[in-house]
C-alpha cells in the first residue's frame, strides 16, 4: 500500500477537514486505500468515492485522544497513518495501526463508548459519520458482506480470548488450589489481616489455636494477650508507610482461644501494600512442645543434682575410720569383693555406716565411673516402691501422667544400693530375683522386658533367714542376695574408733560452723567409750554437731552432751521385777548370753557340745543372730 501521508500532503497537526475539499486523486487514493480494509473490500468504488466526499479527514498528535469512554458514539475511523492505543485508564488492552478501524459499533447503535482511545504517534484517520453508513449499508450488499465478515472474524476472535480465558480461569484456580492447599495443610499457623486488623485469611492451624472456624473479619489483636496486641501494634506503627516488611517477631507471644486455650509462639510478620491498602501476614508457631520439653531437660538436670547430692551425701562422709580389727576385717571384705560382680549382702545395726561400705564397694569396683543409686525400701510406701524401682509406662495407674525411669534402669552400668531390703514387700520379691538372675524387668504398665547391666549391693539390720522361715522373706532371694555378706560391728565394739571418729567430725563440723574447739580430752574420750552409741555413728554424728553448736570459747561440756545411762556392759545382772526392758536391753541381754555360750564352748556353734545346742537353737539360727548382733571373736 501507497503511503498516505505523502499523498494527502497535510502539512500542520489537528488539521480537520472535509473529505470535499480534496483533489480528486487524492479522493482516488483514499478509496484504494479503504478498499484493502475488510470492511469495504465488497464495496464498489462509487459508492466508496461518494463515501469519501461525505466523510472527514482528522490528524491527531502523540498522546492525543480520539475517543472517549463514555461519550456516545456518532461515527467510525479507519487509520490512514499512525498508531493508537485501546485502553480504560491505565489498563491498555491493546493497539491498532494503519488500515485497521475502530468505533464500529457506533453503526448499529448509539450507546456510549465502552472504552478509550488515544494516539500514541502522530495519527490521521478517516471519520466516517453514522449516518453515512445507514445510506451505505441500505444501497450497497457488498458492504454489509464486509460488515458480517469482520464481525465474524472478531467473534471468532472474541471465541478464542474466551477459550484463552477459560485455560487461564483453570490454570488459576489450580494454582489457587494448590497454594490454599500448600496454606492450609501448613502446621503453622498462618494469618491475613488488612490495615484495620480484620482478618482476610487464616488456615486450619491458625483456627485451630484461635479455637475459632468462624475468624474472617474478626480483629486479630483480640486473639492475644494485652503484651502480645500491643507488640504486634508497635511493630506495624514502626513500620509506617514503607510497601514492604519481613521480620521475625522479637519475643514469643501468648495467643488466647475463643474457649481459653493459652498457647506461646514465636512467629513472623510480613507486609505489602501501603496506607489502607496495606496487608499484613503473621505466621505463628507455637513452642509450648519445645517449652515442655525445656522443662523436662530441666527436670532431669533436677534430678542428676538429687542424684549427685546423693552421692556426694554418701561420699562427702567422714570416710572409714578404721583401726579396731573388726574394721579393718570389713575393709579387707570390700576389697576382695568389689572387683567381682557378686551380690553383697550388708548386716549391721542401723547407723553403722553400711551405706559407706556400699559406697566404698562401688568406688573400689570396675563401676566406679557409673552411678551409685541409692534406695531406701523402708521409706518408700508399698504400692510407689515398685514404680520407684522398676519405672512404669505413661497411662500404668491413676496419676502416671507420663513414662518414669525406675532406678534400677537409672543405675545401669553401674551400683544400685538397697538399703533395708527386709522392708521390701514380699510380691515385690520375685521381681528383684529375676533382676538378680537374668538382668532383665517389666516396667509397671509394659510387656516389654527392659535390660539391665547392674551391680547390687543390699542391706539391712534384721534377719532375713529368720523372716524367710516365718514367710516374710523369699529364701531363695535370701540366698541370692547373701552370696557375700559383709557383717558391719556397731560402733560399741570398734574400741578407740568411736574417739577417732569423734575428733574427725569435731574438727569438720569447727571449720564448717566457724567455731574452733579445743580436742578431746583423755576424760572426755573415756566419756565416748563408756557410752553403749545405741544409734552407732549416726548418733555419734548428731551428738558432735550439737556438741561444736553449743560449745563455750572452744570447750564443749561432753557430760551434758552425752546422755546419761545406768545400764552395765554386764546387762545380765539381776533386774527388778517391775522394770520393763527396752528393745536395747533386749538385744544385750541376747548378745551377752550367746557371747556367754560362744565363749564356754570355745567358739564351737554345731554339734552336741556348741553353742546353739546350750542355747536351744538350730546352728543357722544361731549363726544368723550373731552375724544380726554383730558378734565377732576376738582375735
């Protein structure tokens, strides 16, 4: 095609004039030119040429517009030169340029413009009036042809956006589904709110610890605590009219459910947009677990502390002071046993120190790296001793809230210490066994046998083959717990020892307490050996730390300190008939008449000639209370 723009020689922009007042080669030029646009391609040229007289040329500069939306429609352009663009607005939906039209539909009706349109370079088109075209559409076949041709061909157009629409309507509600999907199938919990703090989003974490289906449009501050509202405020105040913020929240927040719920979170805030139409998007993820499980750690390093202190209780001691034969006799025991695995098997009154000779049994062990547990059966109630010792499952009785480790579990690899195992009920019996023998239990509430590697080291101060022959005590653990028994001497029978023990806690307790006191006196030490320490040296223990508490410039009155007692080494006196014996006297007068027999039998226990038969007593049992009694022969 020719150009134009030479052949109608305009030679000034906005020029308007009528078609008229061309030259007739000029209207000639105008008329091939239409003829090549669909919509007049079946028109003849007279009637295009007569068309040409009655219609208007106009020239428009860059950016000028040539219609506008809403303006009622009173012609249609054919572009002879230049380029426009159809928009609304900003929005451009697209451009048209030298032989194409637009504003046909002001022909067939007078509604207004539906959109704009504006030059984007310097532009002349040709107007051609409504009027005209009734004239043209009612004379001319060929041009209502050309009409229905173009209609056709941009409905097939409109056809094949609409399919494009449709694959692109599709592809965004898959991306939708995908993304609401990905939203709400997040374990966090994830929240949209807009500048007035309404809710626009939230997923199924977020209702769930807002406790709430229905959030849309509600206030999120509500949802917090006045700490965590007035953060959330703070950090949006700060963040003023800037598009964009992404930060994390500086402190966990506290979230309140519609039903009361509490839960702690730490979270993120985002934002885009600004002033009102600014959007902001808080994700939230409760740490209440991890604080549980803080806790919990915490809780266990409380109780490696108990467990230490227990150690230290039983290590931080007055050591084994030992000089007397009997002693040194145990001592010698713990030697030979403590690089073994055998079962030992303490006697001795209450307060001998027999949790020392555990204690210096497991230090002189292989196990001395591993935790000595300490266990007193005689002062854990009967229905929690076995949950104390074998541990229970979360859900085994009313109360067990959550799995418990006994303590034999906790002292594997290492020694476990029961103290007064004549106190441990007799159903509980069969389960320590099984633990001797195969190294193996059941927690409370499992099936499940747990492993054990486990040293025991038991004690007591009654007689356990008695209790067995009245039924109190299992023999056969009996006989599993007495593979090496180690008889602890009560502090009475030590001689000189109780003096050395004495001084060692007196000079202990003097620095600990800050109170200097002078040493014991050879007056003062024959006060100490001539008192029976029914309490042994526990109550030696107590009698010091009292004594260094109430002491006077250094001087401690041991006659006020050390009770008064009228009761001889020889208890087999004659004894009014009224008096009525303690359990003490008891046990001397026993210890006194079997160390009668002993000694007038040579030390001979069995036979017809021993002590048990002059003492009308089976040799066991007899051996059992000398060994209770803590009789020893002098060497």
């Amino acid at each position: 095609m020719k150009n134009l723009s030479e052949g109608f020689g305009v030679k000034s922009l906005y020029l308007i004039h009528q078609s008229h007042t061309m030259s007739n080669s000029q209207l000639l030029d105008i008329v091939n030119f239409l003829q090549e646009i669909p919509f007049f391609s079946e028109v003849d040229k007279v009637s295009l040429l007569q068309l040409c007289k009655e219609s208007e040329e106009q020239l428009y500069g860059n950016n000028h517009r040539i219609i506008e939306k809403g303006e009622i429609g009173d012609g249609m352009y054919a572009i002879l030169k230049g380029k426009v663009k159809i928009h609304d607005k900003e929005h451009e939906f697209g451009t048209l340029s030298q032989g194409e039209c637009f504003g046909e539909y002001a022909l067939l009706d007078s509604n207004p413009r539906s959109v704009s349109v504006t030059a984007l370079e310097e532009t002349r088109v040709l107007k051609i009036a409504s009027s005209n075209f009734k004239h043209l559409i009612e004379t001319e076949p060929g041009f209502v042809t050309g009409i229905l041709s173009v209609l056709i061909k941009r409905n097939r157009e409109l056809d094949i956006t609409q399919e494009k629409l449709a694959a692109s309507k599709k592809e965004i509600e898959l991306t939708h589904a995908k993304m609401s999907g990905l939203i709400d199938g997040a374990l966090d919990a994830i929240l949209m709110f807009d500048a007035n703090f309404r809710v626009i989003l939230a997923n199924g974490s977020a209702k769930d610890i807002l406790e709430n289906k229905d959030v849309l449009q509600r206030n999120v501050l509500y949802f917090f605590d006045d700490e965590g509202g007035d953060l959330i405020e703070s950090l949006i105040q700060e963040h003023g009219s800037a598009t964009k913020m992404s930060r994390y929240l500086p402190k966990p927040i506290k979230v309140i459910g519609s039903q009361g719920k509490e839960t702690v979170n730490e979270g993120t805030l985002g934002s885009y947009g600004s002033g009102e139409d600014a959007f902001y998007t808080l994700i939230l993820r409760s740490i209440d677990d991890r604080l549980k499980a803080a806790h919990q750690i915490s809780s266990l390093q409380h109780k490696t502390e108990y467990l230490q202190e227990e150690i230290k209780e039983l290590t931080d001691d007055h050591g084994i002071i030992a000089q007397h034969a009997s002693m040194k006799n145990v001592l010698d025991m713990v030697q030979q046993v403590a690089h073994t695995t055998a079962t030992v098997l303490v006697y001795g009154e209450t307060g001998t120190g027999k949790e020392l000779v555990a204690r210096a049994i497991h230090q002189a062990s292989d196990r001395k790296d591993g935790p000595l547990i300490r266990v007193n059966c005689g002062a854990i109630p009967a229905n929690l001793i076995e949950s104390e010792l074998f541990g229970h499952e979360k859900g085994a009785f009313t109360g067990a809230t959550s799995s418990r480790k006994g303590r034999f579990l906790l002292a594997d690899k290492g020694t476990i210490f029961l103290d007064e195992i004549g106190e441990l009920p007799l159903d509980l019996q069969p389960k320590l066994l099984r633990v001797i023998q195969e190294g193996e239990f059941d927690p409370v509430g499992s099936s499940t046998a747990q492993k054990v590697d486990v040293r025991i080291v038991a004690a007591t101060h009654r007689n356990l083959l008695e209790l067995s022959s009245e039924g109190k005590f299992r023999e056969d653990l009996f006989y599993r717990l007495n593979v090496f028994p180690i008889i602890v001497p009560p502090l009475r029978n030590r001689g000189n020892d109780v003096c050395l023990i004495a001084e060692s806690m007196v000079e202990r307790f003097s620095l600990k307490m800050n109170r200097p006191v002078h040493p014991l006196t050879a007056k003062q030490k024959k006060l100490l050996l001539n008192y029976p320490w029914p309490g042994n040296v526990r109550e030696l223990q107590n009698l010091v730390e009292r004594a260094v508490i109430v002491s006077k410039e250094g001087v401690i009155d041991w006659e006020e300190i050390i009770p008064h007692t009228h009761t001889s080494k020889d208890t087999t006196d004659e004894i009014e008939v009224d008096h009525i014996l303690t359990s003490y006297e008891l046990n001397q007068l026993e210890r006194n008449n079997i160390i009668k027999a002993l000694k007038k039998t040579r030390w001979k226990i069995s036979g017809e000639k021993g002590a048990a038969a002059l003492l009308g007593m089976p040799p066991t049992t007899l051996s059992s209370k000398i060994k209770a009694l803590g009789i020893a022969r002098p060497v």
